[in-house]
C-alpha cells in the first residue's frame, strides 16, 4: 500500500488551491464553485476568439478600451490585456453586484492579495491573457476592482447573447 499515499500527494497536486477566490452574486465574499453566473475558466488547449482590451489612465480618469464586449453564450475568449498605464490595473469578470461587494471588500482591505480565476492583474507597461468561457447569457461586467479604480471610470459592459 506504498502507492496510496503517492497517489494521494498527486492528487493534492493536481486539485485547484483552496485560495482561489470566486466571486458570486449569491454569496458574500467570494465563491470556492468551479463556474459563476458569469462563465469559468477557460480550457488553455481550445484556443477562442482573441478579444484585445487595453488599460490605462486618461486625461479624465481611467479606462478600458473597448468599454463594451458581446460574446455568444458558450464562446470562449481570450482576453489579450495591455496594461498602457503607469499604475497597477486589473481586469475582473463578474456581476455588477459580485465586483461591487468585491471592489468594497479591496477597499476595506487594501493590502489583500488574491489571486482570481475570473481576474488578471497587470503591472505598468506589461501585457496578459485572461481566458473566459462564458456559459450563461445576460449582461455583465469588467472592471478593476483597486481602490478608486473603478470610481475613476475602470468598469466596462459584457453582455452575453
């Protein structure tokens, strides 16, 4: 009975960390489930249809550009994300009510780290994917949840037909 407890330590290995953070309308906080009312998790290995966002600061606040995105229920994404700006920024996939409850939660605790299946943070002047299958219609959101962020203009609409 060696085997077993290899097994078990690959097994361990091979389960996603109980940190990982899910926001979800129906809980306060965040959500341990493997899909939200938004979508999950893409698959790294089916590719999707590449959909370039930029983020950055403006003369007037801060932005994503574009400030809306429709995708079809069932299509996956690739959100190919360039941090333009000289500040921190992150996009997240959620309810208007989850990136609410979520962004209030940043605030309260500025120095949380997390690490989010629905989320990509960037640094200044650097570049990432975020890819998204979204299995549910309806509208959603992205915004950077950083405290004053989203207050400066950093939300944009996502709806899914």
């Amino acid at each position: 009975m060696r085997a077993l407890p290899m097994i078990l330590a690959a097994a361990a290995f091979a389960l996603p960390p109980a940190s990982v953070a899910w926001a979800d309308p129906g809980h306060h906080g965040h959500d341990h489930g493997p899909e939200a009312a938004y979508g999950r998790p893409g698959d790294p290995a089916r590719g999707g249809r590449v959909i370039q966002v930029t983020m950055g600061e403006t003369e007037t606040g801060m932005a994503f550009a574009p400030s809306r995105i429709e995708v079809r229920q069932g299509e996956q994404v690739q959100f190919v994300l360039r941090n333009g700006g000289e500040l921190e920024h992150e996009l997240v996939i959620g309810t208007v009510e989850a990136n609410r409850e979520h962004a209030e939660a940043m605030a309260a605790h500025p120095d949380m780290e997390h690490e989010d299946l629905n989320a990509k943070r960037l640094r200044p002047r650097t570049s990432g994917v975020l890819r998204w299958q979204f299995s549910q219609a309806g509208t959603f959101e992205y915004a950077c949840l950083i405290p004053g962020h989203r207050e400066a203009g950093m939300v944009g609409t996502l709806v899914v037909k």
